[in-house]
C-alpha cells in the first residue's frame, strides 16, 4: 500500500485559505465567473445549458483537446490526455512510469506532489536543487552527477512554484537532450506557461522539443480557473500516454462534463484571459518592487521573470513565526518556505489577483511601529 505524507500547501492553506480576509500568497491568476465565460461568447449560455450530462469520452472531450493542442507546435489532439486537473497528470505519470526502488531525480523546492508520489511509490528521490545565489538556476553538471543506471524521470517545473524561476533557453534545450540521451522521460510541469511577463522569454514546451517528454498544462494557473479542475499532458511519447489512460480508468474514468465544456470555451480565447492576467501580474510587480524598496532591511527581493509567485527571504526574524503572527493579527496570509521544507527563511507571495494592493498595504501597517 503507497504510504503519501501530508500535502503541507494544502494541509496549510486549509485552516486560512477560506477565511482570511487578504490571501497574498495564491499561485492561481484572478478567476472569472461562468457567467464571464459564457459572456465570451454570443451563443455559449444556450449551448452550454444544453450540454449532455453523461459520461464522457475518457481522453478528453475531441474538441477540448483539439483546443489544447493548439497551445503546442507539434501535438496533435490525439497526444493530449486530459485529467482532472494536473494534480491527477501527476499521480498518473509517477505510477505509469515509477516502481518500487526506482530513482527519480526532481526540481527542488518544488510542489509536493513532483516528489511525494515518487516517494510513496517506494523510489528514491533526489533533489535537484535550485539556489538562491543563483538566481534559484538549476546546474546540468549536477544532474549529471545525479543520474543513475536506475534513474527513471527527470521532473522539471519551469516557470518555477515557489520561485517564479525561468529556465534559460540553453539550459532546457541541454535538460533535453541529456534526458532523451539516456532514454529518461522528462516530465516537465509547465503549469505557469504564458504567464512570461515578457512574451519573448517564452520557452517551448518540452514536448515540442523531445519526442519522450511530457508536458503538463493545466486551466487553474495562467488561466486563472482552478475551479474547473482541468489539466493535460501532451506527448508524443505514445507508450507513456497508453500506460496513464489505462491508469485513469481507475481514478476518475472521465472529466466533469460542463468542466470540459467551459475549458473549451475559455482556451477559445485564451489571449482575452492571459491579457487580462498578465496585467494584472505586471501592474502587481511594479508595486512590490516599491514595496521591496522601501523594506529592504527586512527582506531580499529578487524579481522573477515569469508566473504569478515570488519566494522572497526574510531578514532578521523567523519566517514560520512572522507569517503566523502576520495572519493571526491582520488576516494577511503569506505561505512560509518551511511547507517546501525550505530552510532559507523564505516565503511565498502571489500576485496574479487583484486584492495584492490591499494586501500589501496591511503587510506595511503590519511592518510600521504601530504593530511591532
Ligand atoms: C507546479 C504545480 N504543478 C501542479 C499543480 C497542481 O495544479 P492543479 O491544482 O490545477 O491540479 C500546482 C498547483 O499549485 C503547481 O503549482
């Protein structure tokens, strides 16, 4: 039987996320409502009070992922698999590829599941660590070092969670070819893809790139609809696609019917929703920037270059003790880095949502005489 520990993100947020009256500290854009949707749109709410409620085809609806595979340069519909959000892509992708006493090599910090499924399949992890005093870059020459006979996946999360660290262009196309080299599949989560906050900086997906890698896109980060729970992997890897669709069978069989329907809808005009966000995101970091500016003796600041999350470091007090001190006096939540098992006294902070200003603004009562 997998032995999973504790989600720490999610075991976190559940005792704030839904009560506190400012959450700076979300990966997910600012969301819209079905109604937003369907505005989209002139016929969408006829058709989508239409919509059959069966099952559906298990893949994907054809049309959803004729829409995602437009997000890619070589995929076609057929090399999308769509789950229920990409959480579901990665517990599938670890038990299609992983067993018992495999080696994985993985991003590091990183969201928990990248590594915790791994582990509690029975394999050992390495971490592939992103330093700060690099710029959070990854070194090839220590993955290289890392590899092993038994090495099995390489996993890769660029635009990063928590640092919003985005991988050189050179770098990934090196990470490749030194997986495909060895015959490792690389899955390589680029849930914060198009979020660059400059365009250009865009890297292809691994997909594109390697004909064994996998790429994970989901509709919760950049598109700012978590609510749907609708991710993807696309591939050309055709084995690796087989061996997660049969998996699928066993955990949700086949999406959330109108899920499918508004996803489609909304990737129809993903420009519209990026637009709207990456303004948002943009407009956010021009404030912390001054905001960093003005506090910094508490805190290092190191702008990132794509998403919607930075992992500031806080100087001169203890991060846990300062974020729950924060919360409990003014309702402002920021997520230590000690929940990625950080030891460098970071934190997270998100700013893809339109309540960060407000936030901010407690965050400097907070830090003024008055409350210290
Ligand atoms: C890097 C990364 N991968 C995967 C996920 C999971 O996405 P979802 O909640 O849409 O399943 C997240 C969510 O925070 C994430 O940050």
């Amino acid at each position: 039987m997998m032995k999973l520990s504790p989600f720490k993100l999610e075991r976190y947020f559940a005792q704030y996320e839904f009560s506190v009256k400012y959450m700076i500290c979300g990966s997910d854009c600012q969301s819209f409502t079905i109604q937003e949707l369907l505005a989209l749109e002139p016929s969408a709410l006829e058709r989508f009070q239409g919509h059959w409620l069966g099952y559906t085809e298990s893949p994907g609806s054809p049309s959803l992922r004729q829409e995602i595979a437009q997000i890619y340069q070589t995929i076609a519909s057929d090399q999308v698999l769509v789950h229920s959000g990409a959480e579901e892509a990665i517990f599938l992708f670890m038990h299609a590829v992983l067993s018992v006493g495999d080696h994985v090599i993985v991003h590091s910090p990183c969201y928990q599941s990248l590594f915790e499924v791994a582990r509690g399949i029975g394999c050992e992890v390495t971490p592939w660590t992103a330093r700060e005093e690099n710029g959070w870059a990854l070194d090839l020459d220590e993955l290289r070092r890392s590899l092993r006979p038994n090495t099995r996946a390489i996993v890769v999360n660029t635009p990063h969670n928590p640092t919003g660290y985005l991988m050189a262009p050179g770098d990934f196309h090196e990470l490749n070819r030194i997986a495909q080299e060895r015959g490792i599949p690389l899955f390589s989560d680029e849930v914060y893809r198009e979020a660059e906050h400059r365009p250009e900086d865009r890297l292809p997906s691994a997909c594109d790139v390697s004909e064994s890698a996998v790429s994970l896109g989901v509709m919760s980060k950049t598109y700012g609809l978590p609510g749907l729970r609708i991710g993807w992997i696309a591939t050309h890897n055709q084995l690796l696609f087989n061996k997660m669709a049969a998996l699928k069978d066993y955990t949700t069989i086949c999406n959330s019917a109108p899920s499918e329907f508004l996803a489609e809808l909304a990737l129809r005009h993903r420009q519209t929703l990026v637009s709207r966000n990456l303004g948002i995101i943009i407009d956010n970091l021009s404030r912390l920037d001054e905001f960093f500016a003005r506090h910094s003796e508490r805190f290092v600041w190191r702008r990132p270059k794509a998403g919607p999350i930075a992992f500031p470091r806080l100087l001169g007090e203890d991060v846990e003790a300062f974020c729950h001190d924060l919360v409990t006096r003014l309702g402002v939540l920021l997520l230590p880095g000690t929940i990625y098992d950080d030891q460098g006294n970071h934190f997270r902070i998100g700013f893809g949502r339109t309540n960060l200003p407000e936030g901010l603004e407690r965050l400097e009562e907070y830090l003024s005489h008055a409350l210290k």
